[in-house]
C-alpha cells in the first residue's frame, strides 16, 4: 500500500515545480490578455474568459481557496524549525494573483469613473459645486493613469447641464476659439445667477 504522506509530498512538488516555472518563466510574467474588462452586467462572459487563463497556469486554486496556505515552519524538535518552502512560493503566488486582481480593479475603477463623468448632471447643484464635482471625478481618473483634457471635460460638463442652459451651451460649442475651462465657469455661473433672478 503507498504512504499517503510520500504521495501528499510528490504531489506537493510537482505543484512547487509547476508555480515554480510559472513564475519564472520568461512568459509568464503575464497572463494571457483578457480582452474584456469586468462591468456591472458581464460577470459570466468576464469569468468565461479569466477561469481558462487561470487554469492553464494552475492558479485557479487559489482564487477558489482550494489551495489554502501551508504552515511557515515545520517544527522539526522542541528548539528547531524549518522555513517551509511550499508556504515561501504560495506566498509568492499569492502575490501575484493579488497585483493581477488591483491592475484588474483599477480598471473597473477607471470604467465606473469615466461612467460618472458621462452620467452625472448638474440637477439642483450650484454651477461652482458641479464643477468642481466634476474636476474631483477627472482629477480620480488622472490619478488612475487616465488623462482627461480640459476640452473633453468641458463637453461632459455642459452635456450635464439642464434644458436652461441650452442657450450658454449652443453659444460656448459654436465658438471658432478655444474655450478655457475657467471661462466657461464664469460665463455659466453668470447666467446661473440671471436664471435666479
């Protein structure tokens, strides 16, 4: 009969020497592209693209909690331990699935603030706390390694405004000159307080 512990520890090593050559693979230092980014209503399709890539590296383990952390030490005696190298490379693995998972969540990030930039409209807001609602959402999105021109911000800007402004709209987009983000604030807070007037 085999020793279920020798057949636990050549399993063990064969999964170190799989994670082992997975991580230092000159081809591994990433996965395979995922060609779509994770929303609100594309978790299947999103998941039917990232398990495969998973597998095919042997991690899905580790994402599902099938593979749990080992032990950091063996305790050889009373007075001595051993590092355990399995806990060493889950480690490791971990970690890497941990940098893939934020480069993942930066992105949905970067997806649902350029989402609130399309969608957030000035309602019963100031013109002032729109705008700076508005500088707050694509200074979130520069942060994220998205750029946002003043150009663009100001068309998602006035794409917010109510039907009142449709005449301080028309008059900024037909201008042949550039239009300053500043400027534009002036003029709308100008009008805004000839509307309450």
């Amino acid at each position: 009969m085999a020793d279920p512990k020798a057949s636990s520890s050549s399993a063990s090593v064969v999964d170190e020497m799989t994670t082992t050559s997975m991580l230092t693979s000159p081809l591994s230092n990433t996965l395979p592209t995922v060609s779509v980014k994770l929303g609100e209503r594309n978790y299947a399709y999103w998941k039917s693209q990232v398990l495969p890539a998973l597998k095919a590296y042997d991690l899905e383990g580790f994402v599902t909690s099938e593979k749990s952390c080992p032990l950091s030490f063996f305790l050889i005696d009373e007075s001595k331990r051993e590092v355990n190298s399995e806990h060493i490379m889950w480690k490791k693995v971990d970690q890497f699935l941990f940098e893939m998972h934020f480069l993942t969540d930066s992105k949905a990030r970067v997806l649902h603030l350029r989402n609130q930039l399309q969608t957030t409209r000035k309602d019963n807001s100031s013109i002032n706390d729109y705008m700076l609602k508005m500088k707050e959402i694509a200074g979130f999105l520069t942060t994220s390694g998205v750029t946002v021109s003043d150009e663009e911000l100001l068309l998602y800007i006035l794409d917010g405004l109510g039907s009142e402004y449709d005449a301080m709209v028309a008059t900024l987009t037909s201008r042949s000159s550039k239009v300053f983000l500043q400027e534009a604030q002036f003029l709308l807070h100008k009008h805004e307080m000839r509307l309450e007037k």
